[in-house]
C-alpha cells in the first residue's frame, strides 16, 4: 500500500523515545494533519490539511532564552528595518 499515515504513525511510536521533545511534537502534528488529508475528498481541504503537515513538519522553535519576539524571529532586523 506504501507509505501513509498509518505506516509512518507506527514508526513515530517505535522511535519517538529517542528524539527530542520539541522534534517529537512536531513529527505528531505534522502525522495528524495526514491523517486528515487522507479522510478528504475535497482536494482542495486534502491540499490545506497537507499544507498544514507540512508546515508542522518543518516549523522552528522561537528562541524563548533569547528574548526575541515572534516578529522579530520571522522577519529579522535586517528585513524591519
């Protein structure tokens, strides 16, 4: 059947102990927006849900300990300026 929600959800759960919190979050999220895309007829709710995995997959940590601002995170101060 190849890969897909399911497959990639059990191999979450059999590896997840050893990734990092932050990293292990993401990988869920970004899984049950898949999850999602995979119940969808509508191509265009199919296209936002992977949207949304994607995004979940590929997001960064804002750095909290160095007191920076979400805006400032996304759009450094070369780009405010």
């Amino acid at each position: 059947m190849g890969i897909n929600h399911h497959t990639l959800k059990t191999r979450h759960r059999e590896e997840r102990d050893n990734y990092p919190d932050n990293l292990s979050l993401r990988v869920h999220r970004a899984l049950s927006g898949l999850n999602r895309a995979e119940q969808e007829d509508d191509p265009d709710s199919r296209f936002v849900f992977l949207w949304i995995a994607f995004n979940a997959a590929y997001a960064t940590d804002i750095d909290d300990q160095k007191g920076h601002s979400k805006q400032r995170t996304l759009f450094p101060a070369t780009m405010l300026a």
